[in-house]
C-alpha cells in the first residue's frame, strides 16, 4: 500500500512539473512572438534612394553612400550614375527611374545632380508624385532645378568667389589660375563663380588666368584631362612663379593639381568640392585604414604630415569637413526625418542647419539662393559657406 501511494506522488509531482514547463514554453513563446511584433513594429516601412557617382568620378560621395547603406542596411537603395553622363542621360534618367519604381522608395538622394535629373525628376512627378527628391550639387541650371527637385543642397559657389581669393591673398598668392572647361562654364552658379574671382583679384591686385582644360567627359577622358593638369601646371609655375594659386572646377583634376602644386612649391587655396579627402590623400600617398575612413581629424592631420614633408605647410588648405559626403549623409538623415513626420514641411532650414553642423562639428553658414537678374529667391535650394582650415 506504502509503495502504491509512493507511486502515485511520483506520478503528481511529474505530471505539475510537465504542466510548469508547459506553461514556461509558452510564455516564452509568448515573449518571444511579442518581440518580434515591436522589432517588426519600429524597423522602417520605407526605403531612400542614394544616387552618387563611381568612385573615378566622385569617389567622395560613392565612399559616403556605402558608408551610409552600412548604417541603415536594406533601407538604403543605392545606384550610380555613369561616367560620361553628358553623353548618356538617357542611362542617367533609366537608373532614377529604377530606384523610383519600387514603391517603398519614398525619397531619392542625388549627390551629384547632373545633367538629365530634371527630366527624370519629371517623368517621377508622373509615376511617384508622393516622392521626395533631395539634388545635391547639380550641374543644371539653379532656377530649372530648384523648381523640379523638392531639396537642393550646393556649396556657395557665389560667396567662394570672395572666399577662395581672400584664402589665396592671405597665403600670398600674386596670380589665380582658373582652370575650367566649356561645359562647366555654362553652369549659371559656376559662370558667376568664375566672374566674381576674377573682379575680386583686380580688387587685391592678384593677376587672374583664366585656362581651358580638356572636359574629362569628352574624348580624352578623365585620364587625357589628368595628363593636362599634370603637363601644364609646372609651365604655369615657370611662367608665373611659385606665388601662383591653382583651383580648378572638376573633382577628376584635384588629385594630380595637389600633387604638381606641391612638387612645384605652389598654392593651394581649395577643391572644387572643399573636403580634407577630396584630392589630398591620393595626390598624398596616404593609405587610410578602414577605422579611420570616417575620422577626420585623423585625415587632416596626416595630411598636413606629408604636406610638411616636402615643403607645403601653409600653402595649402580646405574646408574642416568633406562637403560632398555631409550632402550625401545628411541627405538621407533630411529625408528619414521628413518621411517620418518630424520636419517642418520639405524644406525646413533650421532642421538642415542643425544636421549639417551635427555632422561637421563646426558652424556652418548657410543661406538660401536668389537668381540677381530676375530676384527670384528659391527657399529650397540651400548654399553652406565654412571657414578653412590651413595645412
């Protein structure tokens, strides 16, 4: 009788603890499908576009895309445009076009917006009327663009023309070469841009050049328009003397102009595209490892490193933050912002300042461009000014 009664306490306790580890499984089941739900919940219904060139055309703003696609994974959608996209905007306007086609795609951001975005931007408003489209450093007319794009961002092409001057006179510079093409100079901003140098250096008594380069999307190429720069500067040097300040308006031409200006003793006030890696590191020998490729400090400083090696210091300088990739990365920052509601309408200033300065560390200046022929001012189309740092 002991050992039934024995046996069948066994069997009660087997039995509660089954029923205990039951109700566990499912509790933890429970949990865990409830953790799903939230993680489902907050992860993003959306995508953004990134649009960039390839790394030989604009590898600044390609670095900065993969940068921020490593960042918010799946959600960034990234494309490039072509090399020679003078030539192929049919390619250009296909590539937009793709990236649009996909309806979790609520924003595209375009850094840089060449030539064929306003046309594609218009067959969008067709097809995706709901999409924002942020352009950054288009190479149309700023008029055309600012009226297609919903968001444009540009270096103040219009106050560097006192700004890369002044910058040139403080390090001495008795001649300004402008070097430039047929193309670039039919760029409104860019024309202006050019103007404003050459009245700014009559004003301080600097002798302006106006020089032709080869367009790196014509025949030749970036490596005929590279080759150029390489040949031409040195007869510049010996024409005009080493207080000569060089600046040219393609972002192919900054690594061989840094690396012949510095081997001819030269000046170098600014790139086309301000930035502590535009140019330098190549024209420098400079090898980043890859946990240094979004430290800038660590960027100046081996920059001004090899520059003082061989003779430079003082006589080159830049901007304190990589402009091109701030447009990339704030541009996507911009558009999660205004898909999620917490912009105030599409073009919010206030909310672009504080993103550009978040991310530069420094204060930007940053205004808003008016045509001065026809007074028209474009509330969406944004121009940042900063101040230089010197190697």
């Amino acid at each position: 009788m002991k050992k039934l009664l024995s046996m069948l306490l066994i069997l009660v306790m087997m039995v509660s603890l089954a029923a205990c580890g039951s109700n566990n499984t499912e509790q933890s089941s429970t949990e865990t499908k409830e953790e799903t739900k939230e993680e489902t919940k907050e992860a993003p219904k959306y995508k953004i576009g990134v649009i960039t060139g390839t790394v030989s055309q604009g590898e600044e703003e390609f670095r900065a895309g993969q940068k921020i696609k490593e960042k918010y994974g799946d959600m960034i959608v990234t494309q490039t445009y072509p090399d020679n996209f003078m030539k192929e905007q049919e390619t250009t306007i296909s590539n937009i076009l793709g990236i649009a086609s996909d309806p979790d795609v609520k924003a595209i951001v375009m850094v840089q917006a060449v030539p064929g975005t306003s046309a594609a931007i218009d067959q969008l408003r067709e097809l995706r009327p709901d999409l924002l489209f942020i352009a950054g450093v288009p190479g149309e007319d700023p008029d055309v663009i600012a009226s297609k794009a919903d968001v444009v961002f540009q270096a103040d092409e219009l106050g560097m023309g006192t700004a890369v001057i002044d910058q040139a006179n403080k390090m001495g510079a008795k001649t300004f070469v402008h070097y430039s093409f047929p193309r670039h100079m039919s760029y409104a901003l860019l024309a202006k841009r050019r103007d404003l140098f050459e009245k700014r250096c009559k004003e301080l008594s600097i002798k302006f050049v106006d020089a032709t380069a080869p367009d790196p999307t014509g025949d030749a190429g970036v490596p005929g328009a590279q080759q150029f720069i390489l040949e031409d500067v040195p007869r510049k040097i010996t024409e005009f003397g080493k207080e000569t300040a060089f600046f040219a308006t393609n972002c192919s031409m900054q690594e061989p102009l840094i690396k012949t200006v510095l081997d001819g003793g030269a000046l170098y006030p600014q790139q086309c595209c301000p930035s502590p890696y535009h140019g330098f590191p190549g024209a420098l020998g400079i090898e980043i490892p890859d946990d240094k490729r979004g430290d800038v400090a660590y960027v100046i400083e081996q920059n001004k490193k090899k520059i003082a090696e061989k003779g430079g210091t003082g006589r080159f300088s830049t901007w304190p933050v990589p402009v091109n990739m701030m447009f990339v990365e704030s541009g996507v920052e911009y558009a999660k912002a205004y898909i999620e509601g917490k912009t105030n309408g599409k073009a919010d200033k206030e909310y672009l300042q504080k993103l550009f300065e978040d991310y530069a560390k420094v204060k930007m200046q940053l205004t808003t461009y008016e045509n001065d022929e026809t007074s028209v001012k474009h509330e969406n189309f944004f121009m940042v000014l900063s101040d230089y740092i010197t190697f």
